[in-house]
C-alpha cells in the first residue's frame, strides 16, 4: 500500500507523517517546499500562489498538473483524481483541508459525495491537529479508536439508516432516530460496530484543543 501525503491550501497545522509519495495542492505545495519536504506531485489552478512562488514550484515538483481556474472540481478533488488515476492502492492522508475557505472546507467534508471518489472512499484521510475524518460506505463496519481522539461522531448521507453499537451512546431500532449529525459519542472500552442501509457515512474522530 503506497502511503500518500496531500497539502491542501487551509490551516496548516501539523508536518505530514511519512509517506512515500507528498502532493502539494495549489498553495499546499509551498508547505511541502517550505519544510524540506519532497514534491512529487503539484496540482492546482495555482491562483493563489504568485507569479515567483509558481516558478519556483514548477522547477522543484517532479510532476507539475496545471488545471484551468473555471473548472468542475476543486484542486483537492482533482489532485485525489489524479492520484488514484496513477496508483490503485494507495491510502491517502490530507492535510490543511480545513482552517481556510467554509466552502472548501465543506467540500472536503464531503468529498465521498463525488462520484469519481465514491470507490475510494475507503482510502481517504483528513487530518488535523484535533480531528481525523474517515468515510465508509454502506455496509457493516467494525470501527477503532484512534489514540488521543476522545470522541467520534457520525454524519451518514441523506437518507441514509446509521445504527450504531457498542458504544456510549448506541443507536439502534428501539431508540432510532434522525440526525445530520450524531455528535460527541465515545468508545467504551472496545470497538464499535456500525451499519449503513444506503450512501456512506462521514466519521470525525475528535478531541478539545490543548
């Protein structure tokens, strides 16, 4: 499994664990360069980078994908496109999706809603200092703590039927019911198991800022 590193352009907060393959998005490509890290791959329409920063990166990325600035996806979504094109089995871990733009960030969040990702769901990671957001799609699903992450929450899609059990708070045919958002659960000493009829969940691991 190739282990990937992606910089978007949000709140960048924490270097990115090893890797094998690092991919700067757009401004995200300054942060790599900026903390002597590699730059395998450079994606993004580049409007927010300057004219300097632009040059610069395009002599030290070994792999440069320039998009138009009027374009369907969002550099992120492209820059994941354009990784899963090249390598199927990959895992890849997001850093600074968040702290930026709320329509970015928003995005991001939902980034398994996009078909071309859909199947890859499995595969993505966003990473900050204090969440760790996961996707899974519909099925039955054993979920684990995460060190240092105090509580869990869910966000299944529209439609979608979440059970949950095992936990603090379980969700189950005697006590079911609807929200966009169940927030604030905890692991009780063991994993969780869940289950989707329809769609995919979101899982946000999280803890209070230090």
């Amino acid at each position: 499994m190739i282990r990937v590193a992606a910089v978007a352009g949000g709140q960048f907060d924490s270097l990115p664990a090893p890797a094998d393959l690092y991919v700067g998005v757009d401004a995200g490509c300054l942060r790599l360069l900026e903390n002597d890290l590699p730059l395998d791959m450079a994606v993004g329409d580049f409007d927010s980078v300057s004219p300097a920063d632009l040059s610069r990166i395009e002599e030290r990325a070994e792999l440069v994908i320039k998009a138009p600035a009027e374009k369907d996806d969002t550099d992120l979504e492209l820059a994941l496109k354009e990784i899963f094109k090249r390598h199927q089995t990959v895992q890849v871990q997001i850093y600074a999706a968040f702290g930026g733009r709320m329509d970015h960030a928003m995005t991001n969040l939902f980034l398994a809603a996009e078909p071309d990702l859909a199947p890859f769901m499995e595969h993505i990671e966003l990473v900050d200092q204090q969440n760790v957001i996961r996707f899974r799609p519909a099925g039955q699903h054993r979920i684990s703590p995460i060190a240092g992450m105090t509580y869990i929450s869910f966000m299944p899609s529209d439609g979608s039927r979440l059970t949950i059990k095992h936990a603090k708070y379980p969700l189950e045919d005697e006590n079911y019911f609807y929200k966009k958002c169940y927030a604030s659960n905890e692991f009780i000493g063991r994993d969780m198991d869940i289950s989707l009829d329809t769609g995919y969940v979101v899982l946000i691991y999280s803890k209070d800022k230090d």
